[in-house]
C-alpha cells in the first residue's frame, strides 16, 4: 500500500547546529504536506505546512524542502535549542478525506 | 484564545467496561477529529465530525464511536474495552477545510487510556 512518512526513528544534534529530518511518501497525488512536532506527555504541535505547488517554505528557524521528483519532503530546523529536543512526523491527507496521514516520526535529541 | 481541551487526562479502565471521552475544540472550530496513538502502531485517524455529522471515518470496529454537540464540543465513546485499546487519544480541531489551507488541525494533548 502506498505510504507516508518514511522517517529515520531518531536523530542526535548538537545544540546550536541545525537539523535536517527527512519524509518520504510514495503517493504521487499528495499535493499538501504538514509537519508536527510532539513533545513528551502533549499532543502534535503544528510547525508549518507545504503544498506542492511549491518547493520550499519558511517558518521561525524552520525552513521546509519539497522535492516532488524523488517524493521528499525536509525540515530543517536552524540554530536548534534544547527545546527542539521532540518527536517529528510529517503527514499528508489521502484522497479527498480530510483525514491526516502520520508517519512514524523521528525523535530529535538535542545534545547540550 | 485557549486551545483544545480534553478531559479527562488519564483513565484506568477494565477490560470489558466502557469509556466516554471528550474534547472541547478551539472557539470558532467547527472540525473535530479523533485519532489513537500507540508504540505500535503511531497515530492513527478514527473519525471526523464537522456540524454534528460523522464526515470521515477510518478503519476501526464499531466499538468505537463519536458524536458532536450543536456547541461543537465532541465527545468519543469506546465500548467492550479490551487491553489493546489502551493507548493516547487526541482530539484536533480545526474550521473544517484546513486541506485547503484555511486551518491546520489543532491537537490537544490527549487522554492517556489503560486498561486492566
């Protein structure tokens, strides 16, 4: 079947340098992409979201990369800080459903 | 402007008895939507109510079940638990076309259900 959210499970930064997580998806339609981050004992918090008309979005210290001819998708996350430390999914709806599809998330821990 | 609110946050339960849990949405969200987290299996969508009304549903037994009030407050229902039921459950709430950009889902952070 065809899937979302490809994600290395864990990831080890040191604080100050930036991060890159990394998402794949197989499903050729999906035309808009979210990510989230959960941090321990709270839901998913929205970081910033993509639509494939573009290939690349900013946010606050987040920047997303969408590269629609190998189904990639990044975040990357600048000058990271220990509260960066989190699990990270990014997830894309299926079809018309207005429901999201998660990957299994990567957890990035943040080394002082 | 408060965020989602779920209650409880945290439940024991026995296999075999039922659950009712419920969320209250951002003001002005008309969008509910449930999802179960667990090791194994991540997160995983169980079903979507905008103005009263089921509008998605995922694949999960009728055990499961929802509804949502005129006030847009949801609550979900889980009936003949059994132990792999024990999971998080989110609400995210939403206006109700966030695949078109308006609003992204909004989560609270959950109820943690076990059961015995």
């Amino acid at each position: 079947g065809e899937s979302v959210g490809l994600h290395l499970p864990t990831l080890s930064v040191q604080e100050g340098d930036n991060s890159i997580i990394n998402c794949a998806y197989s499903n050729s339609a999906s035309d808009y992409f979210i990510w989230y981050k959960q941090e321990s004992g709270k839901g998913p918090q929205f970081i910033i979201d993509i639509r494939s008309n573009m290939d690349k979005r900013q946010g606050q210290r987040v920047t997303v990369l969408l590269n629609k001819t190998v189904k990639h998708l990044s975040l990357q996350i600048a000058a990271t800080q220990p509260g960066d430390s989190a699990v990270y999914f990014c997830a894309d709806p299926r079809g018309g459903n207005e429901k999201l599809t998660f990957g299994t998330g990567t957890r990035l821990t943040i080394i002082p | 402007k408060a965020g989602v609110t779920q209650t409880p946050r945290y439940l024991i339960k026995t296999r075999g008895q039922q659950v009712t849990l419920s969320c209250s949405p951002i003001s002005g969200h008309r969008s509910v939507s449930w999802y179960q987290q667990t090791p194994g299996q991540g997160l995983q969508f169980l079903f979507e109510y905008f103005s009263e009304t089921q509008r998605n549903k995922g694949n999960f037994p009728g055990r499961f079940s929802g509804r949502q009030f005129s006030n847009s407050r949801s609550e979900m229902n889980v009936s003949t638990l059994e132990l792999g039921d024990s999971a998080l459950y989110l609400c995210a709430s939403s206006l109700g076309s966030w695949r078109q950009g308006n609003s992204p889902l909004h989560f609270g952070n959950g109820t943690r259900l076990t059961v015995t």
